[in-house]
C-alpha cells in the first residue's frame, strides 16, 4: 500500500448554497443534501429541487461512483456520514453545500474502494478529528483533502471493496436477524401481558383507577442545568426518565445549587409515575415504578405521580396500565392531535378503567409478571450486546481492510475453509 492523501485520490468539492431564489427557475433539477445521506445508504424518499443553471448544473452535478460526505452536524457522532451514489435517480441530480462530493481519480482509485474509505473515517471517528465548530460542527472540503489514506493497487482495492461487500452483507442479514428476534420476544411479552389482564378483567371486573389510588399529582419545572448531578445532589426528572416504561434516574436535570427543591415533589422508592404528554401517542401515558438508588430526585411538570390507595401494589397498577387491553382504553382519553402535544388530564387518569383485583391477589400477580418481564428484559440485553458486538466488528472490518491491516484474499481463504 502507498500511503498519500485525499487530494491524490479524488476530487473533493462542496455543493452550492441553497438560497430562496433557487426554489424556482427554468432548470429546476433534483438535488441531494445531509438529510439524504445515512452511513453507507441514500434516502431518497424526501429529494427536493432546485433551479441550477447550466454551467451549475455542470459544476455540481453528479456521476455513478461519487461518494458523498455530509458537511455539517450538531453532533461530532454524527458529521462526516456518507454513501456512494450510483445512479438511483436518472437525469441530472446535483448536489448542496451540506455535502462534500468525493470523486474517485480515474485509472487511480476505485469508487466502492473510496466508498468503503469513507465509512471507515466516519466510523473510525478520521472526520471529526478535522470538524470544527461548536454548535454545528462542519469538516471542510481542505481538510477532507489533507487526510491520510493508504492506496493499494486498483486490483487490491476492487478486491477489498468485493470482499467488504459480501463480508457487511453476511454480518448485516446477522444484526438483522438480532433486531428480528428482539421484535419478536417485545410482541410474545405485550401478547402474554395482554392475555393476564384479560383474564383479570373475566375474572374480576373493572374499576376506575380513582378507586384504587389517593392522588395524581404533576411537577414542577424550574430552570435547570444540563449536567449530571451527583448522588447527593438536587435533579429534575426528564420525560424520558419515563417514557421507555423503565425507571431511569439518569435522565434528569441538575438543579441549581441557588435554588432550593420543593420538597412536595420529591421521588420515594415505589412511586409510581406517568408520562403526562408527548407529541406522540406511544409516549403518552407510560407508566413506570421508581428507584431512585439514593439519588435526590424531584417530579418534573410533565410527569405526573400517581399514589396508590392501600391495598393496591404500584408495580401491579403500573403493568396492568402498559397491556394492551388498558392501552386502548387510555388512548380515547387523550386529548390532542398527531404532530401537536397529546396529553393526559390527572381527570383522564383516574377514569381509566382496570381490573378490580382483589389485595390478597396482588403480589402473587405482581410477582409472576414481574417475573416474566424481567427475562424478557434480559433476554432483550443479551440479543442487543449481540448486535451491537456484530456492529463493532462490522465497523472493525471495515477499517482494517481498507488500510491494509487485513489481507483479504487470506481472509477470504480462511472463510472459504471454513464453511
């Protein structure tokens, strides 16, 4: 391999600025911007148009085999994502400042080698080195040039990008299959959920929830810092502490130390808390048990703390309210459009309907779902550090091959031998 730069490899260029006066003209032609540039995919469900004269389009237009690198982000994670364009929209498509087109030298460099470059500099973290910004982080067409590339042979490299292909496809179809397995035990859960409190409701009838509870009660959000508190110290709950149906008392903001808490709204261990609003159904409505571990933790105003009545288990409550049957039900009290914030009054709340358990039953119930949910949720844990190690290895692959750290044609001998 020769070790060389960028700029010895491909032509690197920014699109042009979109202003108001492009948005019509005589040439109006598709273009591409970051929003369609996923790591190694294209979305092209959302293409918008813009009028690029002539000479522009000339200038801007793109070929099968240009890797295109997204310019800009509010996140370091996330700027310098890219994806080869092949071709997928005929005609002239061109293509905006919030992307870098890379265009392979020809006779020098292969485009999927170039395109497999790319996704290991994001992957690697190469781009970010070279972003700069504080809000918006953006990486410049010259210091995408200056960077390091080791360049095998045009033989090697189709040779690389022919292995890198089939190699991610196999361990892609395997995260697929993890992801699949994942869907498949959160339904048999929800399914086994909903025939419990099915057969509570055959069995016992329904109540409103003001029947089994003292309060709703919403919190209080003062203006916080976002900062991790320590242990001893103040924070308000996020929704999202919440919203995934799990306690997480992580998800908050740090109070100031100037400001004192209201004691009023303070966690305890076993309160049962509910997301109060959200912009989308789903989100609406959760329930979740708290458990602080020792943390001193406050109730935000868009959650709400249900107290239980003696003679009924928080934990019952809150998996009866997340079943499917309950869901149902809960979702006509909500009040509220899609794409507007929906929410749930402390009246909506206790109208919801629930089974009537008797107290003597409850803890038995509890505990046999409980039970149940916690090996769902390990079993979960388990199939997701799976795919996320298939990930790892994925984005490993990649950057060893293509910067020489692995021979593919031994690789793939050894595969061979293998199978």
């Amino acid at each position: 391999m020769k070790s060389t730069t960028v700029r010895a490899v491909a032509e690197v260029s920014l699109g042009r600025q979109r202003s108001p006066q492009h948005d019509s003209g005589p040439h109006m032609v598709p273009y591409l911007r970051a929003a369609n540039v996923k790591d190694g995919v294209l979305d092209l469900t959302d293409v918008k148009r813009m009028n690029f004269t002539p000479s522009e389009q000339r200038v801007f237009s793109l070929r099968p085999g240009d890797v295109l690198v997204t310019e800009g982000s509010g996140s370091l994670g996330t700027v310098g994502a890219s994806a080869v364009w092949r071709g997928e929209v005929e005609g002239t498509v061109c293509f905006q400042n919030t992307l870098l087109r890379m265009r392979p030298r020809e006779g020098v460099t292969d485009s999927r080698f170039l395109g497999w470059w790319a996704r290991s500099a994001f992957g690697s973290g190469l781009f970010a080195s070279v972003a700069s910004g504080a809000n918006i982080y953006h990486i410049s067409a010259e210091r995408v040039r200056a960077l390091p590339i080791e360049l095998p042979s045009l033989e090697e490299q189709r040779r690389i990008a022919d292995y890198l292909d089939a190699e991610t496809t196999r361990l892609d179809a395997l995260v697929n299959a993890r992801r699949h397995q994942l869907e498949r035990l959160g339904e048999l859960w929800t399914s086994h959920l909903a025939t419990q409190v099915e057969a509570m409701i055959s069995s016992h009838g329904l109540i409103p929830l003001r029947r089994a509870i003292q309060s709703v009660m919403q919190g209080w959000s003062p203006r916080c810092e976002e900062a991790l508190a320590e242990p001893h110290e103040w924070a308000v709950l996020k929704t999202s502490a919440v919203s995934s149906g799990l306690f997480r008392p992580l998800e908050h903001k740090k109070l100031p130390s100037d400001l004192q808490p209201d004691f009023r709204y303070q966690i305890a261990d076993g309160d049962l808390l509910m997301t109060r609003g959200s912009g989308s159904i789903e989100h609406v409505g959760v329930p979740t048990v708290a458990y602080t571990e020792g943390r001193s933790l406050l109730l935000s105003d868009l959650l709400y703390r249900v107290r239980a009545d003696r003679g009924w288990r928080p934990d019952l409550i809150a998996l009866i309210l997340r079943s499917p049957p309950v869901r149902v039900f809960m979702t006509l009290l909500m009040r509220g459009q899609s794409g507007q914030t929906i929410k749930l009054r402390s009246e909506d709340i206790k109208a919801i309907d629930i089974p009537a358990v008797p107290a003597e039953q409850q803890e038995r119930l509890a505990a046999d779902l409980s039970g149940e949910e916690d090996r769902v949720l390990a079993a979960s844990s388990a199939i997701e550090s799976s795919a996320a190690l298939l990930s790892e290895r994925r984005q490993a692959l990649i950057t060893a091959a293509v910067t020489g750290q692995l021979d593919v044609t031994t690789a793939r001998q050894g595969a061979g031998a293998l199978a």
